[in-house]
C-alpha cells in the first residue's frame, strides 16, 4: 500500500527510507505500549495513511515529528496505514447554488494578507464598513469546523461575499461569506497556512498560494480547477508560509523552511535549504526568476557523531513581500541563519528590482545570527531574532516614506526606502526571544502602527509517552503598542491579562498573531484563544470574544477552537473572520474558521 503520489510525491535524497525501519526508531515506543490517551499501532493500521501524515504534518504528532524528514512521515504513514481516501465534505455542507461570481472591481474586499499591496493590514471604512458601536456589539454568525485537524491557522481571503481558505490538511474551501456554506473544495500536497491571492485574468480569476512543502498552485476561483501548479523549492523542508503578492501579470512568492528545528537532531546533516523570492508568470506559472538569499552550502566539517555539517544557509522569506511600483522594487524581511558561516543577509529588510530579481540594497539589522535547534548546548548561537512579518511601506505626516519592521527581538524600526534602508528610528515594544518579539505581522493607519508581541515563555514537559515535549507559561508574554510613525514615539501600551486560574493546558497571553486595524479600532489575537478588539485612540478593549470553546457548525463538523498564531482577523463588508486553533509551541488545538457580524 502506498499513499497516492498525486496527493504526496516524494523528494528522494538518496534510497527511500523504510516505513518500518522509521516505525521502529521514532513511533513504537509510544505506539506499542497499552495506554488509553495513546492509539496502539492497530488502531494506527486502520487509519488511512493520508490521516497519520496529516497528524505529523500539523497535527497531534507535530511535536514529535518536527526532526523528521516529509520522506520519513510518508515512508511510515505508507507503512502503517490503509489507503482509503479521506472522506470528501457531506453534500448537506454544500450551498444549493454552488456558482461562484467575482466581480472584476470588487466593492469589499481583504485580498491576500492585507487589503492593499503596501501591508498595511488596515481596512479603510469603505470597505470595513464596521463602526466602532457596531464592534462592540459582534456577534458570532456562523463556525465552520476544518474536518480531522487540530490546527486552524491559514487566514481566509473575501472578496464580495465570496470566501476562500486552506487548512491544515491541504484542502482548499470556496464558500459564502454569509452563510459558510461549501461551493467546491480542492486537495493540495500539503498543509495550506499562506493566504490565498486573487489575480484577475481575462474574464476570470485565478487563486494563487503555496503549501508547507513546497509546491505553489493556481485554481480558476469560479470552479477550483487547478491550472497549473509548480514545485518551485525542492528541499524537503520548505514551507511556504507568506502570502504571495502579484503585479503586472507576475507573481511573487517568499519561501522558507523549517530545517532549522531539524539540527535538534544529532544524526541529521545541518544545513543546506536556502531561503529565496520566486517570480513566476500567472498566466502559465513559468519561473521569470529566483533570488536566493544565502550562497550555495559547503561541507565545513562533521559533528561529534561524524555527521557531515553544511554551510551557509537558512535565511528563509516568512512573509508576504511588500510592493513598490513606483520605485520598481520588491521588499522582503528575512530570518537568520541556520549554520555558520553567517551572510549578510540575514535578519535583513532587503530590496528586489522587480523585473530580473536583482538584489538592490540589503539592511542588516542583526549580524551573525545563526541559530538552530542543536543551539541549547552552543554559546555560540545567536538569539534567533528573524524577521517573520512584512515590512510595511507608508507615508509619514511630513510626506517621508518609511518601511516599518517588526522584528523577534522586540524592536520596532522604521527605515528610509529612498536611503538604501537607513534606519530612521528604533523603538523597544517587547523583550524579544526566540519566541518572542512581533511575530505576524503589525497594522498601521497612516498615523500609528501598532505592534502586539509574542514574549512567549515555553516550559518543557516531561512525560515520556505524552506526544507534547513542551508547554507554555500561563502568566508571562504578550502586550499591544501603539507607536507614532513619525517618530517611533509611544502613544499608549496595553499590557496581556494573564490566563484565569481555571484556563485550558496551552494557554498563554503571548501576542505572536497579525495585527488588523480598521479606522477608530485595532484586532489582536492571541495564544489564549482570545480574539480582542481595542480602540485605537487608547487602547481600551472594546470587545472580546473567547474563541476556546465547542462550536455549533455549518458543515457538521466537531469542532472547537484553541489559540491563535499567526493569522489576524479579517475585516469585510461588516463582517469579521478568523481562525482559531495552534498547538505547535504548546498551545491549544483547535480546527475553527468563526464568522462574526453586528446585529
């Protein structure tokens, strides 16, 4: 038996590895005990192996199968499981018109990661059309519940009343806006946590994302037919996490990966993926061109295990590029690196000529960062301060553009885009930490850019037959702050409320979600499920609404929510969308898209 290779193809480095022999070695010694809280191995055997793949991709097992290889979590789910296909949505989740209609000008939308092409995360009023009394009196419309997963973390697109979103396990829904209703799903390779793009051609749309494996796709919107889609990063650790931006019938793609947590084990050869910008053509997905940002890994010796060691690498894209058309440029944030020697382009806000890829100018906020997950024993590491949210290109009140940066470690910048990145000022928002600082991404009105950090602080746990290897701290991380643009100067800060004595295992204050501001009122997340919505003139919370709880939902599916990272609220036509459910740091699952409204 074998998992179908349209839905799993395999990156071959070497000889495929063995199911067993990986069995074996990473799983038996939890599956072959007898343990209520954990599924013996005959009950792993009939599972459907595209179900044991997703709880090692995004699910349960993640924790666990971080240090594996995709080869390795395919090999053993192939080896275990059956090959039934995962059960299709009911036909009574489906709406009675299933026709999907997008207007070549739509009046409201939230397209991609943010409305316009600058990042801004800001929904002017037109297309909110959300007041503050009418924030504060949201109410829950609709939940729809993502069959199978733990993990809800892919924010949904909407333009009209048309909504689509990815999942943790590769599915991708069309549905109404209004009512949640299913129009027509598609099966990616893997999980789908980046936004989805939608890019006029012709008389249709085409939808534009990536996968956590390193595929991108395009789907005709109106009937989810796939047009093309393109491997355009073959190491078997890429993830596609940030939104891809499109201009002039291109569009672009950030890529990175998660091998950096890979080096935590001893027997594996740190490291060689490197983080890059792709452009690809929309009309038949041809490569145009592709950057990378590190040079090309050589062998700089062997580990205490004899384990060859590579280098340089890492200096993964996380987030969406951010457009400059008028200066023809590309503007994208980078992490740090994953094994020495360092580069100069690491935890770096950098510029791209538009048309060829061409590096333009690189500003390096922090030098020598290299950091992996063998780190715990290496003084020599760095803090892991990457930049994993969008720069964000605005106007200050004296006409000066800026670029606005939120970075891990806790600092805010503003740079100059007309002086090669020079930076304007710096202001300290959050302690900063490998899982700390401005995670997702900041929002920004024209006036203020506010900015929520992570400062998560992780426990480790010692269970040795629990599937999760760490916790979080009830009490410690988070914060929302407002700064001036034009100066970094702070407006006002509003500290986390810790979690309640009684709060689920998992919760935590910490802030690493986006931010999403409309006019008079900012959205911000968090780890404890909580979805708030505070005034942007102080900070007051003026609504606030617990997303860990059971959900009634449209489709029929069992779903509940859990802690929010990564994704921010959505804001369309009066309507907010989010979400909920992120167990990868300790926190709490969840597998909920919510649909809020005001009466």
């Amino acid at each position: 038996m074998r998992i179908a290779p349209f839905l799993f193809p395999l990156v071959l480095w070497g000889a495929p590895p063995s199911g067993e022999a990986v069995y074996q070695k990473r799983c038996s010694g939890c599956h072959e005990q007898t343990d209520p809280r954990i599924p013996h191995r005959e009950a792993l055997q009939k599972m459907p192996a595209t179900r044991i793949v997703r709880a090692l991709d995004s699910g349960a097992m993640m924790s666990v199968a971080f240090t594996m290889s995709r080869d390795e979590r395919i090999a053993v789910a192939s080896y275990l499981g059956t090959d039934a296909p995962a059960a299709p949505p009911p036909a009574s989740a489906f709406c009675a018109d299933r026709s999907v209609k997008l207007s070549g000008a739509p009046k409201f939308a939230w397209n991609g990661w943010s409305p316009g092409s600058s990042n801004a995360r800001f929904q002017p009023d037109q297309a909110a059309k959300l007041s503050i009394d009418q924030v504060r009196g949201l109410r829950l419309k609709w939940a729809f519940g993502f069959d199978g997963d733990v993990t809800a973390f892919a924010p949904p697109t909407v333009i009209d009343g048309q909504v689509f979103v990815g999942s943790a396990a590769g599915l991708i829904h069309a549905m109404r806006a209004e009512s949640g209703c299913l129009q027509w799903v598609f099966q990616a390779n893997g999980p789908v946590r980046s936004s989805i793009l939608a890019a006029r051609q012709g008389k249709q749309h085409v939808l534009l994302f990536g996968d956590m494996t390193g595929w991108f796709y395009a789907l005709q919107a109106e009937t989810g037919r796939l047009l093309w889609k393109q491997h355009i990063e073959t190491h078997d650790s890429t993830r596609l996490t940030g939104a891809p931006v499109a201009y002039n019938g291109t569009v672009y793609v950030p890529v990175a990966s998660w091998e950096e947590t890979r080096s935590a084990d001893p027997d594996y050869p740190c490291c060689t993926f490197r983080g890059s910008v792709v452009a690809l053509r929309i009309r038949d997905g041809q490569q145009l061109w592709k950057t990378y940002m590190s040079p090309v890994p050589q062998e700089t010796g062997k580990n205490a295990r004899g384990i060859s060691q590579f280098g340089p690498s890492g200096v993964g894209v996380w987030a969406s590029p951010t457009l400059d058309p008028k200066r023809r440029l590309l503007y994208v944030t980078t992490g740090d690196n994953y094994s020495k020697p360092a580069t100069n382009n690491s935890d770096a806000v950098m510029a791209l000529d538009l048309a060829t890829g061409r590096i333009v100018w690189s500003k390096q906020i922090l030098a020598a960062d290299v950091f992996n997950g063998a780190c715990r024993s290496d003084s020599s590491c760095g803090p892991d301060f990457d930049f994993g949210s969008s720069a964000i290109l605005v106007t200050a009140e004296d006409g000066r553009e800026l670029l606005l940066a939120g970075q891990k470690s806790g600092i805010v910048f503003g740079l100059d885009p007309a002086k090669q990145g020079e930076i304007v000022w710096q202001t300290r928002v959050g302690k900063g930490s490998t899982n700390g600082g401005v995670q997702w991404g900041m929002a920004t009105d024209g006036q203020r850019v506010y900015a929520a950090v992570s400062d998560l602080v992780r426990t480790r746990l010692t269970n040795p037959v629990g599937a999760r290897r760490s916790g979080v701290d009830p009490k410690q991380g988070g914060g929302l702050t407002a700064l001036r643009i034009a100066d970094g100067s702070q407006v006002w800060h509003v500290a986390a409320a810790p979690c309640a004595e009684n709060a689920p295992m998992g919760c935590s204050p910490a802030q690493p979600g986006a931010v999403t501001g409309i006019p008079g009122v900012v959205f911000a997340t968090s780890v404890d499920g909580h979805l708030r919505a505070h005034s942007a003139e102080d900070g007051q919370v003026l609504w606030d609404f617990d997303t860990v709880r059971d959900f009634d939902t449209v489709n029929g599916v069992k779903a509940r929510g859990g802690s929010i990272d990564g994704p921010g609220a959505v804001v369309v036509n009066g309507m907010v969308f989010i979400t909920s459910g992120y167990p990868r740091n300790g926190g709490i699952p969840g597998n909920v898209l919510l649909a809020f409204g005001s009466l």
